[in-house]
C-alpha cells in the first residue's frame, strides 16, 4: 500500500542500492501476480511457461526499463527531484519511481515536486496496473498489452492478433477494450 514509518517515506535511502532493490523485487514479485509465480516454479523453464507467464514477464521488464528511462529524463534537471543528486542517485531514484507506480505507493522523491509531465506518466502506469491475480491495481498489464497488439493490427492491416506465435481470439481483445474503457 506504500505506507511508510517516516514522513518522507523512503526519501532518505534514494541512492541506497540496498533499499531500492529489495524495497522494489518485493512489489515487482508481487505485482507478476500467483499465477505467474507459480507457472515459474512449476515449469522452469522458459520455454515452457503459459502464454499469461511470457506477456507478464516480458512486457514488465519493459515497462520497468522504459519507465527508468522516462523518469530520469522528464526529471533530470528538476532541482527538487534528481536535479541535485549525483548521477548514480539519479538513476535509483528514477528506477524506484519509475517501477513503483504500477503495484505500490512508495516513494524516494517528493511527488509533489515532480514535474506535470511525470505526473501524468506515473498516473499512466497506475491506470495499467500489476499483473491479473497479483497484489495490484489497475486494468492489469495484460489487458493493456492486448491493447497494444490489437492496435498493431489494425495499424498494420492484419485480420488476427498473435502474441508470441498464438492467436488471440477477437473476444479476448473486446474484453480488453471493455476493461479499459470502463475502468
């Protein structure tokens, strides 16, 4: 839920590499969700995870690592944010704060200091959310990944949606944009 015991949250362990990576696996891990957790322990092999367990995988890693990027870049000069950190704080704290909005309410920098389009990034990635039977919120990183592939399609004039070799059947994507829109 993000509750922390001191009043500035986690801001006094912004560059604290321990904090930000244990603080972070904690709801990275919870945000993949039971399912995927399980799919990994069960099968072991990558191969051989559900389609649900790649598309979480896959499209977290690249959320997270995106989501880095965007933050130290939109807050970089942000004197009241990573502005005055040095260079390896700045990419902690853009880490945290960028792979934190997703599954958890913590925080390494003042939020209220950041700036509107960061802001409005981070009410982005609350709005997709963690994983379908994970520990958080949001229309679910596979309902938003859908989204993405479905507009691909339409885009790229293809009748039928595939994601890593399957066929997506069309009430899956009506679902999703049902989802979406309602949420």
């Amino acid at each position: 839920a993000g509750f922390g015991l001191e009043s500035d949250n986690l801001s006094k362990w912004v560059g604290d590499p321990t904090v930000n990576i244990m603080i972070s696996l904690l709801f990275i891990i919870g945000g993949t969700g039971f399912f995927v957790i399980a799919d990994i322990f069960r099968k072991r092999n990558i191969r051989k995870f559900s389609l649900h367990t790649k598309i979480v995988l896959v499209s977290t890693i690249l959320l997270n690592v995106v989501s880095t990027l965007i933050i130290f870049a939109l807050e970089y000069h942000n004197p009241h944010t990573l502005g005055e950190l040095s260079m390896g704080d700045k990419w902690w704290a853009a880490y945290f704060q960028g792979v934190v909005p997703r599954t958890a309410g913590f925080n390494t920098l003042d939020i209220g200091a950041l700036t509107l389009p960061s802001k409005v990034y981070m009410m982005g990635l609350m709005f997709i959310g963690a994983a379908p039977g994970s520990t958080g919120g949001g229309i679910k990183i596979t309902t938003f990944v859908l989204i993405l592939f479905a507009l691909w399609s339409v885009l790229t004039n293809k009748e039928e949606i595939n994601v890593f070799r399957r066929r997506i059947p069309k009430s899956l994507v009506y679902r999703a944009f049902s989802i979406a829109t309602s949420g």
